[in-house]
C-alpha cells in the first residue's frame, strides 16, 4: 500500500538516558550541558530525532519517571534555560527532539498529591485513586516495583489506599476527573510551545480504569498488564488528548503500550481514528522470558522462527493503516547484542552490525538507544551491590523473604536487568571512558578499554559505529527500505533472515545470519537475478552460487535487486 510520506516515518530515532550520557559538572551524572557538548557527534551519526528520558524536577525513585514538577528541570541535570538552549542548538542542526510523557502517575511529591492526601475533602482528592479503609481491604492490584507486590498502599492521615501500579511513590493519576485531564493537556502545551517535536507516552494504556476496581475478571487469567491496558475510556482519553492537543502541532507521538495484542493495534493508531502516530509493542521483549514471568528469562534460548514470527505478523498489522516501530533495546531492556546476537569477541562485530541492518532494513520507524551504535554490552554485575535499578533491588528483597535462592537471580538479572542498559556511555579509553571526572552513578563497562569506545571506533572505517553510519545512510537513499512491501523468505530457517522489501520499481533482498556457524541459503532464481551490493557488514560479499548464498557467522548483506 502507498504509504504517505512524513519525517517521523522516514527519520531514524536515538534514544537518550541523561543520567549516563555525559557529565559536564563533575557529579558523576549525566546532564544537559552534556548532551549539547555531543550534538555534533549525535548528528554526524545520521539521526534526526532524540527520545530524551526525563528531565522533569522528580525526587528519583525510579530515575526520573516519577516526576514532582513537569514545569521544571531536574537540578542534577541543570536549569531550564539549558532545555532552552539543548532545543536551540538541536533544531539549528536539523535535529527534532521527543521527550517522554509520564502521566500515569507522578511523584507522591507532587503538589497535587501532597495536597490529595491531606484530607478526603481536598480539593486534589480526586486527582488520584482513593479507597476508604473501612470498606476494608481493596481488590488485589499488582505493583511492578513494590516490595510485596501489592499496588494499593495504606496511607494513614486520610485512613485510605492510594493506587500505584508502580512504586509506592508514584501514585496513579485519576484520569476519570476532567481536572487531571485539563492538566495535563495544558502541560503538553508547555512543552509544545517551546518547540519539542512529540512525546514518546510512557505506559499510555494503563490511564484509564475501572473506578469501581472491581476483582480481576476472569478473561484475564490472572495476568494484571493487558487488564490495565484495556480500561473502558482508554481510547476515549487518547482521541480527546489528540484533538485538544496534538492535533494542533507538526510533531510525532509514540506510545509504551505493555499488554496490547495485535488485534487491539489499529485502535490506537489508525489515521481515521485520530490518536497516536506508533506504539512500542512488547511482544519481542517478552521472547525470551519465562512466560508471564516478565523478569525472568526462560531456560531454553529463543528461536530465530519466533524472532521472525513476531516481526512479520506485527508488519502483516500495518500493512494497510497505521506505522510501527522498530526497536531491540531500551533504557527498559538489557543490551541489543548481548540479547539478540552474540557479545562474544569472535561475533561481537558483526552480530552488532547485523542487528543495525535489520532495523535498518525493517519497515517502522527505527529507534536507537545510545551507545547501541558501538555495540554496547551487559555489564553483567556479579553482585546485587552493584545494581541501582529499584526493580532489580526491590526483587531482590522480595524473593529474599520468600527464600528463593539469590544467586541464582543474581544470575538471572546479569542478562535481564535493566542496569545492563543503563551504563555509562564509553566515549574514550580513559578511567570513566570520557562520561565523568568523578565516580558515575552506575559503574562503567570494563569493556571500554578494550576498543568499545567512540573515539576508538571513529579511527576504524570498518568499525561498528562506522558500519552504523553507512546503514543509517542506505536507508536514507533508498526509500523503498523506509515504506516498501515487506516479503519474509525462508520462513523455517533458524539460521538466517531473509525478507524482500519491495516499492514501484525498487526491489531488495536482505540476508542476516543469526547463526554462529556458517549458513547455506538456496533462494532458486532470486539467487541468479542481477544483484547490486549496496552494504555488508563482513569483508566480503556473501559467496554466491546461481541458486544460493553461503553467510559467514552473522553476516549481513543488503542487496538492490535489479
């Protein structure tokens, strides 16, 4: 289907986690003035947009996505007027800023909470989920970072529970009052009216509940996350955000959307509806865990059929209305090659680079989190001393009442922590690898001494962040890789990925190779059709006989079909 054309489409996204990017000031974290001192570095890597994580005023109990002020600038990472400035100095690049919209919940020191729960007749009552004690214990609600699990927590001055789906001190917004709405909606404006360019939506599809909270319905299986996304105003909520707010700016919005099925998809991003331009959805992410054990990673390794499976219903859902996204990591997630490819130092290179050409190649917009462009590792921490994140810290203390062997999730959490996303950025060989003078608030991967370092990797042509550079810039030149038809081949090979992309006239075939060995692939008369090279990741083309190909271990190769 002819898809029309429009920059959020086409633009390739980087996702910035301030805290670990650049430390101008000597604390040990990342801050704005950093970003701005790596703009031209941002820009020279052919990107067009940057997914900021939050910057807002928030106490930090869960790194800034429990926000106390969304008028104002978290002081670790500077004022306002260095926003002003990162804005400026972005856009006279060419370059669009996205930042994160948190508004399922805030800080539990947010004004209007503080306020919430002085008393039940406050005025700011109602901005939040309130249930009295003497009706007794409230229906079973799950928490992701509570230390029992449990989401609704007793707060004695009003002898109520707040609602939190996530810590105990982000208590849920109540979406239901038209005062929170009305809030948010002129805070969106705020921030439009500076000049951002779209908002990545935070857990967007929990906003909506059902207030008379009842048990868990049966439908559900027991499993809380597609229950939260599937309140009863939820897409009610979204077309009035789009029609108050978002529909008045050239800008691009992009949804979390944990537990939203593929039937549910074009509800939030078909044109007609008038919601969300793409959501992030989570099916990959939970390919190698354990079933609805989101944290736990299963015992057998995942197959490259399912990888495939995955990506191409998700294709076959946008074929003809709406977009999606394209992404292997985040700050939410361990790193892309350590969980997709292979971070050993035999293939570390060119499973980095293979996993670049496949979002590169994908249709969706594709995003990027930072570091992932010199192919970034887990960190691995042996010990729970080691870790920050209040998910894997407060799992930790949970499954330590319950008795559960720790080692063993400690082991679990080297492949599956957050904290392995969340390193500092390796910008040279130097002691903090060029993030900090000082001690960093998470320790720097050992790794950037060995060559996984910016500077390093911007003197080698065939280095991951050059390959990196080069595929941004394929993609770029040839549209049919942005909107063309996607055709998945081979669809039983476990070793390698193969998939046309086709628009008009302009025909490619893409092959990557997720395998350690090397592959053999017979494509009959598409292998003797006249092939142009446009990019491999490996030193040599892939050897070519009239029926087929033989990959080197995780070869990739993009070839225009002519």
């Amino acid at each position: 289907m002819e898809q029309s054309r429009t920059w959020w489409k086409e633009g390739v996204v980087y996702q910035i986690y301030p805290r670990s990017f650049q430390d101008t000031t000597g604390n040990g974290v990342g801050d704005i003035q950093g970003i701005i001192k790596r703009l031209d570095y941002i820009k020279g890597l052919g990107v067009d947009i940057i997914w900021l994580c939050p910057v807002y005023k928030s106490p930090n109990d869960d790194n800034g996505y429990d926000i106390s002020d969304y008028r104002n600038i978290m002081e670790e990472f500077g004022t306002m007027s260095d926003f002003d400035l990162l804005l400026e100095e972005m856009h006279a690049r060419g370059l669009k800023l996205v930042m994160d919209l948190v508004v399922n919940h805030t800080s539990d020191e947010h004004q209007w909470f503080q306020e919430s729960r002085k008393s039940r007749d406050n005025a700011y009552r109602d901005y939040y989920h309130w249930w009295p004690a003497e009706k007794g214990t409230p229906p079973k609600r799950f928490s992701y970072f509570d230390v029992d699990g449990d989401a609704w927590k007793y707060d004695e001055p009003t002898d109520s529970y707040y609602l939190h789906y996530f810590s105990v001190k982000q208590p849920d917004l109540k979406w239901e009052n038209p005062k929170v709405r009305q809030e948010i909606y002129d805070m969106m404006h705020f921030w439009f009216k500076k000049g951002v360019d779209g908002f990545r939506m935070d857990v967007i599809p929990f906003i909506s509940k059902d207030t008379s909270y009842p048990e868990l319905p049966e439908k559900f299986n027991g499993n809380f996350i597609p229950f939260y996304s599937d309140g009863p105003k939820l897409h009610e909520y979204l077309h009035e955000m789009n029609k108050e707010v978002l529909s008045k700016y050239d800008i691009m919005t992009v949804g979390e959307t944990p537990g939203v099925a593929r039937d549910q998809a074009l509800l939030f991003v078909d044109e007609e509806r008038e919601e969300l331009n793409m959501f992030f959805h989570f099916e990959l992410m939970s390919l190698d865990r354990d079933g609805d054990e989101v944290f736990w990673m299963r015992e057998d390794k995942w197959k490259l059929t399912e990888f495939k499976k995955i990506h191409s219903d998700w294709d076959e859902t946008f074929a003809e209305k709406g977009w999606g996204s394209m992404f292997l990591s985040n700050h939410d997630n361990p790193r892309t090659v350590s969980r997709w490819g292979n971070d050993s130092p035999e293939h570390w290179h060119n499973s980095a680079t293979m996993l670049h050409t496949f979002l590169l190649t994908m249709k969706g917009t594709p995003y990027f989190y930072y570091g992932d462009e010199i192919g970034m590792s887990n960190i691995r921490f042996d010990t729970i001393d080691d870790y920050q994140d209040i998910n894997t810290l407060n799992r930790y203390e949970l499954l330590k009442q319950q008795g559960v062997d720790l080692d063993t999730f400690i082991e679990n959490e080297k492949e599956a922590s957050r904290d392995n996303g969340r390193t500092p950025m390796q910008w040279d060989a130097t002691e903090n690898a060029g993030f900090s003078a000082a001690t960093p608030w998470l320790k720097v991967h050992p790794n950037h001494k060995k060559g996984l370092n910016v500077a390093e990797q911007e003197k080698d042509e065939n280095s991951v962040l050059n390959y990196f550079k080069r595929m941004v810039q394929v993609r770029k030149d040839h549209l049919g890789l942005v909107y063309g038809d996607y055709q998945l081949l081979q669809e039983d090979n476990e070793q390698v990925y193969v998939y046309t992309r086709s628009m008009n006239d302009e025909n490619y075939l893409v092959l990557l190779s997720f395998s350690e060995e090397k592959a053999n692939l017979e494509l009959g008369d598409l292998a003797s059709s006249t092939l142009q090279l446009l990019i491999s990741n490996d030193a040599h083309d892939a050897a070519k006989s009239n029926t087929g190909f033989e990959l080197n271990p995780y070869q990739a190769c993009v070839y225009k079909i002519d």
